[in-house]
C-alpha cells in the first residue's frame, strides 16, 4: 500500500516522502505562530475593554474604529452606530460583537486571501501539502473552485478594503498626537503607534493584487513610466511579502499590548513631548 496516486509516469513509492531534513519544522512552526496569534487576537477583540488611553488618544488597532455606542468617550473618531445592547433569548448579544465589527471581518479576509498566508495555513493545519515532495493526506484536491476556498477569488477586492482601513489606523496615529489637554504630544506610544501604520502599509503595499493592479494590463511599460517606476517598488515590497505578513503581526499585537498596558495602569508611556 503506497501513500502516493500512481499516475502516468509517476513512481509509486512507498515512503511519504524522501527527504531527510526536517520539513516538518517550517510548518509547525507557522502553525505555533499563527494559533498563538489568533488566540491573543480573539481574546482582545472580545475582552472589550482596556483598548484607549483618553490621556493621549491611543486607540489600540484592534478597535479602530470604534463603532458602539459602548464605546468610551473620546475612541469613536467616526462616530457610533452599533447599539449599547441588545437583549435576544435572555442575553445581551452587543456582548458578543466587536467593537470594530464592521473592519475587522475585511481585514480577517485580506490576511485569510493573501498569497503567503494561504501557503501558510494550507500547509500547517490542512497539509495541503505539508512541505515540497512530501504527498498529502487527502484523497482528494478540487483547488479553490469550491465553497469555502472559491472566495479565495475575491483578494483583490478584499485588499481595497485593507487601504481603508490602512487610512483609517493612520488617522489614528495622526490623532494620536493630539493630547488630552489639546497640544501636541510625542511619546512611545506614538512612536509604536506609527511603526505598526508604517508596516501596515508596506504590507498592504507588497501585497500581489497591488502589484497586478499597478502594473497589470500594459503591453508598454515604456509608454508608463510613472506606473513602471511604482510598479518596480512594489516589485521590491513583494519579494518580501512573506517577511512583512509576520512582521505586521508583531507590530499589531505589540501595538495593543501597549496600549493595553498603559489603559490598564500596568505602566506610564515614556513622554518626549507634552
């Protein structure tokens, strides 16, 4: 019994694979990383609370925008649409709904669509495969022309909603500056703050749809330069998309630890400026 379809040409070996190294290590590794991060996430977004430092406008990423009603005073920079509750079957549900539910779905979709993240998790947790010459479990391999993986299609509109929502988080480093007593104010906070906005947009910006869409249909580049200029800086972001997904995972969870940390009265930010 072999673990391989024998097909036209193909050698029906018997061993799952003949590599020697340590393949699995890459994968575990992704899968370690990514349901770490997930966890961390999914508690924050739901924990409702310790997310703004009214003090110095730090508005942690995973709320922004603050849209409920619940929302403290001075973090809904674009006002509160969601209600405060809403009792259904002897329960609150507003409860269970994210303050920023209506970003957070997209941005979830534009990481779960991208080009590097789909490598990622098909690898970790489905094997799909789980690394280079090594066979799959699975029988059977549609591709992502099926529910749910077909809406792998939609990336590219998917990544428009990640440069609002880019818009929108650097609003809120911009903001950020504006302090309580109304002048200018500069302090760790904003330097975190700014770094995460940076590497949101070098990712967004390195992005494969981005790169298509900047460069794509042109049978010229020389008849667009100024598209082929900006077409080879996204080029150079791209080859370090897989670099930047991490990385923007790290500044987004540091960012809210942060400012966690800070509403929570754990520490003080270090002030430069006001």
């Amino acid at each position: 019994m072999t673990t391989t379809v024998p097909g036209a040409g193909r050698a029906a070996i018997a061993e799952r694979t003949l590599r020697t190294d340590r393949w699995w290590f890459p994968p575990a590794i992704q899968a370690a990383g990514l349901t770490a991060w997930v966890a961390y996430a999914t508690f924050r977004v739901f924990q409702q609370g310790d997310y703004f430092v009214e003090k110095y406008n730090y508005l942690t990423p995973f709320y922004s925008p603050c849209m409920s009603e619940q929302c403290v005073e001075g973090s809904a920079h674009f006002g509160q649409f969601l209600p405060a509750s809403l009792d259904m079957l002897g329960f609150d549900v507003m409860r269970l709904i994210p303050f920023a539910v209506v970003t957070l779905p997209f941005l979830l979709l534009f990481r779960l669509t991208c080009y590097y993240y789909r490598k990622a998790y098909y690898r970790a947790f489905w094997m799909s495969p789980p690394a280079c010459a090594v066979a799959e479990p699975h029988a059977k391999y549609s591709g992502e022309t099926r529910f749910p993986l077909i809406v792998q299609n939609f990336h590219r509109y998917f990544f428009y909603a990640a440069v609002v929502i880019s818009l929108i988080n650097t609003w809120d480093a911009i903001y950020a500056h504006h302090t309580h007593e109304g002048g200018f104010g500069l302090g760790l906070g904003n330097l975190i703050l700014w770094a995460n906005v940076i590497m949101l947009w070098a990712y967004t910006a390195s992005c494969h749809s981005c790169r298509s869409i900047i460069g794509g249909k042109l049978n010229h580049f020389s008849k667009h330069p100024v598209r082929y200029r900006l077409w080879q800086r996204v080029s150079f972001l791209n080859g370090h998309h897989m670099g930047l997904a991490w990385i923007t995972l790290g500044t987004l969870a540091l960012t809210d630890f942060y400012i966690m940390g800070l509403a929570a009265g754990w520490y003080s930010d270090l002030r430069l400026i006001g």
